[in-house]
C-alpha cells in the first residue's frame, strides 16, 4: 500500500501535539486518504454516510452493485445493499491498518453501524457486531445507546467486539454505554480473554443535540439568547469525559455530527476522538486557526444558565436526567433512529434502480 505524505496545517498540528485523535465522519476513500495526511487515524459508516457515498461514486458502486447482486442471486435488496457497505468499509479499514499496528489497536479504527432495522432486538444487534467485527481486525461496531443496545453492547463486547456507541447525545446514555462496555470487558477479563487490542469508543452526537434544544426552545416559546444553544453538545461532552474519568471507565468519548467549527476548537486537546464530517475538517485545515488545547475550560457559566432553561438539556446533562427506559423516547434518539431507518430504505431503492431500473415508457 502506497504511504500517504503528511501535510502540515491545524489539524496535523494538533494531531501531534495532543491527546485527540481525528478520525473522518465517511468512509469515502478519497476523503479518508486526505483525513489521514491531516493526522486522522479513523473513519465511521453509518445508512446515511453509506448511501451518500455510493450516490456521489455511483459510476463506481452501480457496476459493483450489479456484481454483487450477480453473485448473490437470491438476495435481497437489503442484504445487496449491506454487501456493498461491508465492502466499503474494509477498503476503508485497510488504509488504517498502519495507525492500528502502531497504536496497539487504540486507533486506526474503521467504524461499521449494525442495520437499524434491528434496533429492537438485542441478540441480532449483538450477532451483527460479532459478524461485522470479523471483517477485518481493526473494525469497531456502532449499536444504539437505546435500552435494547445498551443490553447489546454489553453482550458484544464481552464476545470480543470493540464498539461504538451511537444513536447517543447525552451524558446518561453515554454514562449507561460506558458502564455497559466496562461490564463486558470485566467479564473477559475473568475468563482469561483478551482485550488487549480492543478499543472502545461511546459517541455523543453534539450536533444533533443541539438541534433538538433549539427545537424545545422554539416549541416553548422560551426568551433566550439562541446562540447559547451551539453550545449543549460541547457541555454535554466535558461533562461525560469527567465522568468517565471518575469512574474509571476505559472507553473514550467520541464526538460527532458536527453543526460548527466550536465542537472542534472548545474540545480539542481532551483525550478523546473529533470525528468531523469531510467538509468541516477542511475547513479547519485551510484557516488559520492554530492549536490551542481547550478542552478543560468550562463552559462559561452564562452560557449554562441559558441552557439550564431548556427542559431537555438538563435531562441530557444531569448524569441521572434519563432511565435506560427513557433513552427510546428522548427526541433526538427517535429522529435520529428515523433518520437511519430512512437511508436504509433510500439504499435499498438505489439498489433496485441497478439491478432492477424501470422501463422506459418514451
């Protein structure tokens, strides 16, 4: 495999000189090879990213899908479609095999999403992860942070499987995720298992929280300064690092769906992974920002007391805010779990527009 140059700018900058790993929000390869020569040591995949990719490269992914489907005669459109992504993901993860090596398997991770037609149930999450995480060494597997995938991820990681958490925006998930994967890990340990190379990662997904409060400010009818509300995802994320810290969990947290440049600026230097969308990655690296570790300044105490005003954000920030049973219904889970479901059926009628397009009636 050809060795991707280094090029200097912030993110290389702040990939050498701190604690935070990069990773790419897409496992596209054009945007992974160029991730990696800012420092980026990981991707993700999820139904969205998936699809998108394979409609922009669809020259590409159409003569593949069609190979596929050739190879696969009784398959559905659905399994036609998740063989395009397995094979998506493992081009993705090779290129990160030589960041794996060097970390002991910390970083250099490539992270698949089990289907999320099975959020309902545990046991095919976990079987899936199980599945999934034997396509190549350094994969990890996103399951909900819902009660069902809280119960998943505890399964598939005591089965061997480094996961990454999903479908998760608050400090009380993140807490029940992390103690979940503690809980796998521990009982490994005990049978004499390795963990040696397992890297665990729980995501907050700080965009879409944000999101969500300007909606519940906006519902309402709530007097605030809505500038205040970029900043619930970066104070949900300081929170749940510090509890991670104080319970001594071994997981790290991730961060992701970016909606501003701040949930990279106000949380790089902590020890934790910045997975930016492509597009806000280079935008970063072609400013003149430069490094500056901000990840143990508070969040401005007036900035906090606007946020304590929204209902949601203090269900999302209080480690106690949400019962496991609660993380179903919170809004941003189900829109988000929506979401995904959605680009699971757009992949599937992308599929059947290649191997089975409708006939031309002109």
């Amino acid at each position: 495999m050809t060795e991707i140059k280094m090029t200097p700018g912030p993110l290389l900058d702040a990939a050498k000189n701190s604690k935070t790993a990069l990773w790419n929000d897409s496992s596209d390869l054009e945007e992974l090879r160029q991730s990696i020569s800012w420092g980026g040591v990981g991707a993700t995949c999820n139904p969205t990213i998936a699809y998108t990719t394979i409609s922009k490269h669809l020259d590409i992914w159409a003569p593949r899908i069609k190979k596929i489907a050739e190879s696969m005669p009784t398959a559905t459109e659905s399994e036609i479609g998740w063989q395009a992504v397995k094979d998506m993901s493992i081009e993705a993860a090779k290129l990160l095999e030589p960041a794996f090596e060097a970390s002991n398997g910390r970083n250099g991770r490539l992270s698949v999403q089990t289907d999320p037609a099975n959020y309902r149930n545990a046991k095919a999450l976990a079987d899936q992860a199980v599945e999934f995480s034997e396509m190549a060494p350094n994969i990890v597997v996103k399951v909900p942070a819902t009660k069902t995938g809280i119960e998943a991820i505890e399964d598939a990681t005591y089965r061997g499987v480094s996961m990454n958490v999903t479908v998760s925006f608050s400090v009380p998930q993140a807490v029940a995720s992390g103690e979940a994967i503690e809980r796998g890990l521990k009982r490994r340990e005990a049978e004499g298992k390795d963990i040696s190379k397992m890297g665990p990662v729980v995501t907050l997904m700080v965009g879409r929280l944000d999101d969500w409060l300007k909606i519940c400010a906006n519902r309402d009818k709530l007097v605030l300064n809505p500038g205040h509300l970029e900043w619930g995802g970066i104070a949900a994320v300081k929170k749940a690092a510090a509890e991670f810290e104080k319970r001594g969990l071994r997981s790290r947290i991730l961060v992701a769906a970016f909606r501003n440049t701040m949930q990279y600026t106000e949380l790089v230097g902590g020890d934790i992974v910045i997975s930016p969308p492509f597009a806000w990655s280079k935008r970063i690296q072609e400013s003149d920002y430069q490094y500056e570790p901000r990840f143990d300044v508070p969040v401005a105490d007036e900035i906090m007391e606007t946020l304590m005003k929204v209902e949601d954000f203090r269900r999302a920030y209080e480690v106690d805010g949400m019962s496991e049973e609660e993380f179903d219904t919170f809004g941003p889970t189900v829109r988000t779990l929506r979401g995904f479901l959605k680009s699971n059926t757009d992949l599937q009628e992308l599929v059947r527009d290649v191997i089975l397009p409708a006939p031309k009636e002109k």
